[in-house]
C-alpha cells in the first residue's frame, strides 16, 4: 500500500474513534451538566440509534480537519 493509502486509513479510523468519544462524552457528561435530573444516563438509555447518528457526523467533522493537517486529499480542493 502506498503511504497516501495508509494515511487516509489512518484519518477514517482515528476521526471515527473521536467522533464516537466525543458523542459518549456529550451523553454522559454534556446532558447532566445541562439538565441535572439526567445525570447517570447511558448510551443504552438514550439509544444506539440516536447516538450513531449523532457521532458519526462529528467523526465527519474530524474527517474534515483531520484531512487539511495529514494532506490525504480525501476532500476535494
């Protein structure tokens, strides 16, 4: 594989995992600090569904930093 090819693999992998983190960091820390009565809710408990399709576009918007910093030109210019 050629180095442009690893580096694109690296930017989808590492911008997935931040979105997912991200997404469990707003679930779990971000609802309680806005509204207390939430406070020890999970991601069960707010729903898989709900949470995928809220930290799989955050890992877009890492996909979109992340491509401008390591050159992959996943992006279009």
């Amino acid at each position: 594989m050629s180095s442009l090819t690893i580096r694109r693999l690296i930017v989808w992998v590492v911008s997935l995992v931040l979105g997912f983190v991200v997404g469990w960091l707003i679930v779990t820390v971000g609802f309680p600090i806005i509204k207390p009565e939430s406070a020890g809710i999970t991601v069960e408990d707010f729903g898989t569904m709900y949470f995928l399709v809220m930290s799989v576009p955050i890992g877009l918007i890492f996909v979109t930093w992340l491509d401008m910093f390591f050159d992959t030109k996943i992006l279009p210019e």
